[in-house]
C-alpha cells in the first residue's frame, strides 16, 4: 500500500528559481547604484578641479593686465620674475617667432607655469601672437586643473 507521488519535491524547485530571480534582481540593482554613486563622488572632483583651472585663467589675466612694468606693454612676459618661485614654480617663457620677450616687446612669446594650492593643482601655457599686420595681438591661455586624479581643461582667446 504504498503511493508513489509525482508532486514531491516541487516546492523546493520552486522555491530555488525564485530566490535566484530575487537574488539576480538585487545584485543588478546594487551594481548600478555602486556605480551611481562613484560618478555622483566624482562630480564634486570635477568641479573641484574645473575651479582649479580656472584659477590659473584668472591669475595669468591679472598679471598680464595689472603687473605690467615699467616700460611695458602687458605684464605677461615679466609673470616669471613678478609671480615668484613660489607662486608659479617651474614657470617658463620662450620665444615663439622672430621678436623678442621682454618686458617692453610682449608680442610673440609662450610661458608655461605650474601652481598647487589647497589639494587642486593647475597646468597653464599662455601664447601671445601677433595677428598678419602686427597691429593686434591674440592672447590664448589653456589651463588644465588637477584634483583627486579628476583633470578639467579651460582655454579662452582674447584679442587686443
């Protein structure tokens, strides 16, 4: 007298395929917020170093147009010797054409500077070119800002 029963053990496969969709469901889930969430941290370095690079916009604009020495056209080919080692180490300038670099003839030149401040750093190359006829000049400064392995880059030109 022994009955065979077809339905024994169904509730357990049920019950497995269940909790794998249950368990799929959530790790899905927790890998898109976990990524979410890298990228919402991230915004905040972004901006960070967006800041960072802007400041070196604003600092090269200020010394080219309110450091300018004795003799001068523009303080941005005397921003090496005004800045200050401190202020902006391993700061460069270079002669990009045929005219020269100095205080009184800031016409065609290139400086490089590097600044750190506050955990942000910023790169900037300012150029400054004469246009065709030699009677306005081009200022184009791109700064690259650094925070928290974030990098943000800012050019502008100006023409004078």
């Amino acid at each position: 007298m022994f009955t065979y029963n077809k339905n024994k053990g169904v509730s357990l496969v049920i019950a497995f395929l269940v909790m794998s969709i249950l368990l799929s469901t959530v790790l899905s889930i927790s890998t898109i917020l976990v990524s979410e969430s890298k990228i919402i941290s991230n915004i905040g370095n972004s901006v960070s170093a967006l800041y960072g690079s802007e400041s070196g916009v604003e600092k090269t604009l200020y010394f080219d147009r309110k450091q300018i020495p004795n003799g001068g056209t523009r303080g941005l080919c005397s921003i090496c010797t005004t800045c200050g080692g401190v202020n902006c180490p391993n700061c460069t300038v270079a002669i990009l054409g045929n005219s020269a670099c100095d205080v009184s003839d800031c016409t065609d030149c290139k400086v490089t500077y590097t600044s750190a401040f506050g955990g942000k750093s910023y790169t900037l190359e300012a150029r400054v070119t004469p246009d065709i006829n030699g009677t306005t000049h081009t200022l184009n400064i791109r700064s690259k800002g650094d925070y928290v392995g974030t990098s943000r880059s800012l050019e502008i030109n100006l023409s004078n």
